[in-house]
C-alpha cells in the first residue's frame, strides 16, 4: 500500500468521505488512489476557491469535515479567501495539498512556493508529511484536528513521494476532546445579570443560533426580559416559521449603533465581541456595543454555546414557552424589484427546509424581516467577508443536504470571483436555484465610498461599475451548463422561483434589479 | 494632502502610471484619491487573480511596473497565484495592498487576515505604511524595490488610516541601482571553456532572450561551435524571421534529457541551474542536465546577462554573422486541428509584431519550430506554473503594448481560473485574439498520470474531465462582452483568425480540438 491509499484508507476510517477536488501533477499518486479505495465521493471544482467554499457549505449543512484536494502552491493560495471565509464560520476542513517531492524541494523548481506560509494563515493546524510509512497517522491527527470544536481547518501538505513510495499504514480515528463546557461560574454570572432586569441583550453565535438553542434562548429572555440578537455573520442559523426569530446585529456601523443603543449588559454565547466590518474615519466606532455597557461571557467559542444556555435557563428556572406567531406569509409581490418585492416573493414561494446561502451584499440586508414566516429553513452567511463565498458554498451545501433546496443568493460582482461554481453544480445536478442580482456595480462600496467621506468623480466611478459590457448572467450560466432566465418583475421572478424549485439540478435567475 | 494622495502622487513621480485594480473598503481613499490626482491608468479586473496577472504581463511588454490595488488580506491571497508566476518571470510589480486602519487591526474583525504573511511568500520586499506622514516614502522604496534588477515584487500594504489621515508627503523617486556586471572573472572563465571545443551547451534565460542579446549569443555560438538553448519558460522571448532562433528546454523530462545528452559543458546566462517541473517516481532526474556535465555561470539571475554576452562575444573576438534564413512561412492549412496545423496556421497569419502569451499547455508544446518563419513577435509563457496565467496576461501585455496584436494562445482548463480577465479586454477594448483550445480535459494531467505509473479508473478519469457537461466558450466570452466564434478545423480557424486580428478589441476563437 502506497502513501496515498493509506491517507484515503484513513480518512475514510476516520468519517471523512468527500472531497472537494482540483488536482495537479504532485497530486496524482492520491487521485489514482481514490480509484483503488472505494468509498470516497469526489466532486470537482475547475478552480481552488469553489473546492474550498464548498467544502465550507458541505460541512455547515452535513456537521462533518470534507476533505479538499488542492494543488501545490498556488492551488492552495487561489483557495485561501473561501478558506479565511471558512475559517471565520469555525467550518471543519481537512485540506490536503500536494507538494514537490521531499527531494526536490530543495531545487526550487518553477511551481515550488511556501506552502506551509500560504497555509498557515487560514488554518489553525498545519502539517507537511514526512514518509509514506506516517501519512495515515498525520491524516488521522489532521481529521481530529479539524473536528475539535467548533471546527477548525487543517492542512496536510503532501509532497508527492509521501504519496507514491510503499510503505503506507492505515491508522485509526484519533478521539475527538468533548466540547468544552462553560464553568458553573460563567453560568451563575449571566444568571445573577439578567436576574437584575437592567437592560441586557444576549448575543448568540456558533451553535447558540441553532434551533434547539434558540428555543432555550427565547426561555431566558421570556423569564428576564433580556433581548436576543444574532451576530452578524452566522454559519448556519435556524429560521422560519416555528423558529425562535432573532435579528443579525446590522452590517452598517450607524444602523448598528442604533439597534444597540441603552443596552446595559451584553452577554455573549458563542462568539467574541462584536466588532465593525472595518474602521471609519473619523468618531465612528469600532464596535457596536455601547461604550458604557458591560461585557459578559456565557460561552467562549471553544465552549458548548448550547449546552450553556440550556444551563442558564434552567438555572433561571425560565419555563418552555411558545414560539411566537410570526403572522401571515406574505402573498407573493408584482411589479418593480426591489429589496422588499423581492424578499417577500422569496419568503412567499420558498420551499420547505430550504437551505439559503446569502452572498447578497446590500441589496439582499434586509431580506431577514420578511423571511421568518416562511417555512422552515436553515440561512448560511458570507462570515469572513472574503468576496465570492457565494456560489461555492451553495454547492457544497448542496452536496451537504442532498433532497433540500438550495437558494443563492448571489450579488453580481460578487459572483464573478467564483463563478466557476456554476459548472460544478451542472455537472453534479445539484439542486441550486441561484438568484442572480444583477446591478451591474459594486453597490456596496459605492456606499462605503460615501461612509470615509470621498465624493466620488469619474476615475472612482469606473472602478466600483460592472456595466460597460453588462455582464450577461444567463450566458454565463449556459457556457458551464446551467440553465438560466432573466427576470426584471417581480410576477417574473415569481414564476421563474417556483419552476426553478420545482425541478432538478441548478437553475439561474438573473434578477435585473 | 492624505496619505492615498500623497502615495499616487509618488507612484506617478517615480514612473508608475498604470493601476490594475480590484479595489474594496478599506481602499477607497486611495480610489478617491485617483479621482483628485489626475495621470494614473486605472484599469478595473473582476476578480484579484486578473489584476496581477495583467499587472506581469504589462511590465513584462512595457519594461516598467504597473501598480496594483487589491483589497486586504483575502484579495491579495486571489493574486497570489499570479504573484508566483510574475515572481518566478521576474516581472516588477508595485502591490498596494489595502488593509484594516492600524487601530482597527488588533480588533480582528471577520475580513482581518495575515496580511503580510500571505505577501512574503511572493514578494521580494513587504512593508506595512505605518502613518500618513510617511506613506509616500514607502511607496518610492517600494518602486525602488520593484524596479531593482531583474525585477521584483514590492508589496505595501496600506491601513486604511495611513490612506484617509491628513499630512502625506510627496516623496522623491529613489535610484535604482545599476543592473550587477558580471565578474571579468566570469566571462574569461566562460571563454576558456567554449575554446576547448568540447560540446558546450549555452542556455539563456531573463533578458539573454531578448532581440539584441541573442545575436550576442549567437555570435559565440557561431564562433565556437556551442549549442544554444532557452530556459524552459520565459518571460519574453524575441522570436520570428530575422531572430536567432533558440529552441527552450523541453517540458516532459524524457525529452528534455534526449535534448540535452552529449553536452560536455552548461553555461548558464541568466538564470539559475534548469531542473524538472517535478519529481517523478523511479530513477527520472530532477535535472536535464547530464550528470557529468560542468556547469559554469556566465551571468546569474541577478547579473546583466545581455551585457554578460556581448562582453563573452568580445573576449571571443567572435564576428557578426547573419541570423539564418528558417526558410519560407508556412501556407495556412485545411482540414482537422491537430497541434502542427493550427501551429502552421499561426505562423502564416500571425500579424507583424505580434505578441504571443502562451497557456497552451500539452496542445501547444510543439507550437515553437512553426513560428521562426513568422514575422518578429515576443512570446511570453507561463513561468510559474501556477495556472490561470493566461488571460490576464494577455489583458496586461494589450495595455503595456498599444498598437500590437495580443494573441493568447490558451488551453481551455487553464483558462477557466481567471476567465473574468475577458471582461477587461471587453471594457478597455483591448487587441487580444484568444485562440481558446477546446479539449474538455485536464490533458497535462493525463500525461502525468501515466507519468507516475498510475492506471486511471472512473474516478481518475471524472477528475481529469472537463467535459459533462461542456464548457461553452462562445457563451462565456459573449456572457462578458467579448465577441467570439467557433472552428471545428483550420480553414474556419484561418478565417477567424485572419477577421479577429483586423479588427480593433478583443475576440475569443474556440478551436475544437
């Protein structure tokens, strides 16, 4: 058994059985090996940013690490903005990168870089194999690192004679450490704060945004007052009718500031503390929470946000309560798109257990309202604002959640960095159904162009415009194999949403909005 | 005066006009500030990897850096791929890198990355502009650092508070220093080795392969009897009737070795000891070079190999001689596509200075013995092996080149990791012809599979298989604006070919091979 039948043998002993794949040359003793062991699903991507973004969709909706084949090098590095993405949405990853031959590394051949440095920034465990004989047991280590809670990447760099010499051993599963709980302490603490009916705002991240969680959540603010709110960027969070509804703590830095003004106390479950997008000029702050507002900690990251707020409601006491009746389903909307138009439609025609993948930038913000009275579905955010997560986390979410649909929804500019997703989908027959919004400019920096106080003229113009040619989404679509229509009604989205969820495979909406 | 203004101001004083750019957030004072400073080219790619692709191929045509503007951590790590191979052409290039405001950083906000860890791998020279004040001064080391011979890859990366605070300075260009000569030592050593008469193997990278320096080189080898060859890829290389004709190292490390069996004596001028792209299983060398040849250094990579030459031609008192007829153009071909018609085509109706960027991968390997009968052109390659070269240089080599047809001889997989570059070429209405070779698999790779003794089953064959379903390129160029027309054999080939290079932007002919 060579190096790379062991690594396959072992990953798959291991629960890892599929793998995102762009191969290169220092990668075919493992592509060949995929062939000898049975049981690996390989799904292609025709460019390293789709591998690793779907890889981050598949294990948001599967709860389970892929593997992910990536070329030396550069392969690696065109996949590190979906990675970085991953990594922010605490996604398990078990990245396996090719490499040149131990031996040959040292000549510094055309393709040879600093694999280790390129992975090192997005992954929080990073190996590079030494022989064939240990590969098996670096995979093993390299699956329990990526499945320590909350979900890590790890990368295991594998130069190809690792692979290719004999001398291969499979190796076992390496237990995976318990979920680390909160101590009692943190628990009595965010008791004794909310017992003192001050205003308090409990911030969920992680699993806290979970539907089990959430209905402890809505316990404890039910029994103390305290009010829920979603971080920002959620990996998954649990929505639609019957669910607990909780707001996202806005993007924009004013609306934020707003929406958390006269808290008190901030308890945190499951996330750190909320932080802008960026830093502004002049007195804007850098984080949402009032200056004079305290901060407490429920659950670190590495803790079992959960599980903590299951103890703090029954230390609470806080009994079951209903989840409220969001209200009627809105009917679905005709005439011009807009924002509004277009998320009640969604929310109006959305299948059940629908998976959203949210990649909509400005125009998609304030799709969250309209959308609790749809059925239930899970919602996927862009975490770590690396453009073009969009597209690849809706395919690996689809492989993730085979018999759900998948809705993208998908800025244009955006879009472009990763649109070779599309072809994957094609090619699988994935249930995707992408909605295209096509404004044909970068809107949101034209808004942040506004924010650092720049009054833009021509030369700033151009750079933030994709008109001029108009990108034409349905021809993008068709040239990888999917099927696509425009729509500029909302009766014509409408019509589009519902065919396009109703059959089998992808299906492109380009929204002219 | 801001910092961004006082940083285009001193690109523009030291030389550097042109801005490929994919700018977010955090950049944009430094857009604002091209919008208040009047003389920058700012050319807007759709994803990072198109930026500094173009960004290698217009210095490798205009001799000069253009800048690029990326956005922070996770849009630099899309331009690292073509960072690597504009590093291993030794193309200079000016990265401004946009990032966090300096006392944002420590928050790590979701789009917060290791900025400069990513960067080192692929620049020669990395700061991080610490102040306003001082950012102009940064960014003229940073020229300095790029144009410093051979040429380099200067990364400065710009918080985003450097860029907006008050108090820039504009700084003065810094000198650059002299191109190192070679040691007289070097040359003579050079000499005594070619009088021996012993078969003697010149091989010539960097600027040897420019016009000038090969009639140098050629003047030794006329005078001595040495064989002249080329590194494997090179950034640019004069080629076409009333060139000396050099053939390059060949890529498949059996032939290589054939080629270069016998050679008693390598003399390197201007790059550093040829080995093979990878190792392979078994006894294959890592190097074409025999094992009992001497290798001596004429020039190094960071030498003058073009002066190193003629010094060489001098010592040698070797005369002029005429550049050696190749014989008569080819006639454009009928019938099927195969790699010695549609190479015969090329070289019978390649335009007049025409400049080749060549991602042709396993179709195009045979594409140089054709081409010495056409007119004078450059040929630029992909020297990194990192894939997704090919159409942003083409995009970068019709900026830095006005006035010459760009014909990008493209393989399709390739291709597809950076196809947004044909947006560019749309919107700046670019010369580029892409002779886009259709094959619908990853052939290389099918090459290397067999190379590394693998036997390829189903799951083999579905990774290396672009097909199911097809790609359709008439559709995606259309999709971008480019306008674009298939050939099924050389005569519909000749006949695009012959409309697209008449006409003014770009067009992408499909050859289905």
């Amino acid at each position: 058994m060579n190096g790379a039948e062991s690594l396959v043998h072992t990953l798959l002993k291991s629960g890892v059985d599929t793998c995102f794949s762009n191969p290169g040359t220092s990668e075919m003793h493992f592509v060949a090996a995929l062939d000898r062991v049975p049981g690996m699903r390989c799904v292609l991507g025709l460019f390293e940013g789709v591998v690793t973004g779907a890889a981050d969709g598949y294990a948001r909706m599967s709860g389970k690490p892929a593997a992910t084949l990536l070329h030396c090098g550069p392969g690696l590095a065109n996949g590190l903005a979906n990675l970085h993405n991953a990594r922010r949405a605490q996604t398990p990853i078990v990245n396996i990168v090719g490499d040149q031959a131990t031996y040959h590394r040292p000549n510094d051949a055309p393709l040879t870089a600093d694999t280790e440095g390129w992975a090192r920034g997005a992954s929080a465990w990073v190996r590079t194999a030494s022989s064939s004989a240990t590969v098996g047991a670096d995979a093993a280590v390299a699956v329990q690192a990526a499945r320590t809670h909350p979900g890590q990447i790890a990368t295991l760099i594998l130069p190809s004679d690792t692979s290719w010499d004999e001398g291969g051993a499979i190796a076992d599963p390496v237990p995976v450490p318990p979920k680390p709980q909160s101590d009692p302490a943190q628990i009595r603490n965010a008791a004794e704060i909310l017992r003192r009916g001050q205003p308090t705002l409990i911030v969920l991240g992680g699993e806290a945004v979970h539907a089990g969680a959430l209905e402890n959540a809505h316990r404890i603010a039910a029994a103390t007052g305290a009010r829920l709110i979603a971080q920002g960027a959620n990996a998954r969070i649990s929505r639609g009718r019957g669910r607990v509804p909780v707001d996202r703590i806005p993007y924009v830095v004013d609306v934020a500031v707003k929406a958390l003004a006269g808290t008190r106390h901030v308890i945190l479950c499951g996330l750190r503390k909320p932080v802008t997008f960026f830093a502004y000029p002049g007195s804007k702050p850098t984080t949402p929470i009032p200056a004079d507002a305290d901060i407490h900690v429920l659950a670190r990251t590495d803790q079992d946000a959960a599980a903590a707020l299951a103890q703090l409601a029954d230390e609470l006491s806080a009994p079951r309560v209903a989840v409220p009746d969001p209200g009627p389903r809105p009917e679905p909307q005709r005439g011009p798109l807009t924002p509004d138009s277009v998320a009640a439609t969604l929310s109006a025609l959305m299948p059940e257990e629908a998976v959203i993948t949210d990649e909509a930038v400005t125009f998609g913000r304030g799709f969250f309202p309209f959308t609790y009275t749809a059925p239930p579905h899970d919602w996927l955010n862009s975490t770590g604002g690396a453009i073009g997560c969009g597209p690849p986390l809706a395919t690996g979410a689809a492989v993730g959640a085979p018999g759900r649909r998948v809705i993208a929804l998908q800025a244009d500019g955006s879009a472009m960095y990763t649109l070779q997703a599309l072809w994957t989908q094609a090619r699988e027959r994935l249930d995707v159904t992408t909605v295209l919004l096509s404004n044909r400019k970068y809107q949101i920096l034209l808004g942040e162009l506004a924010n650092v106080g720049a009054n833009p003229g021509r030369t700033a113009l151009d750079m933030l415009d994709l008109g001029n040619p108009d990108l034409d989404w349905t021809k993008l679509a068709n040239g990888m194999g999917v099927e696509a229509a425009r729509a500029d009604s909302c009766e014509g989205f409408a019509d589009l949403f519902v065919q396009a969820n109703s059959r089998k495979g992808p299906f492109l909406i380009e929204l002219m909005i």
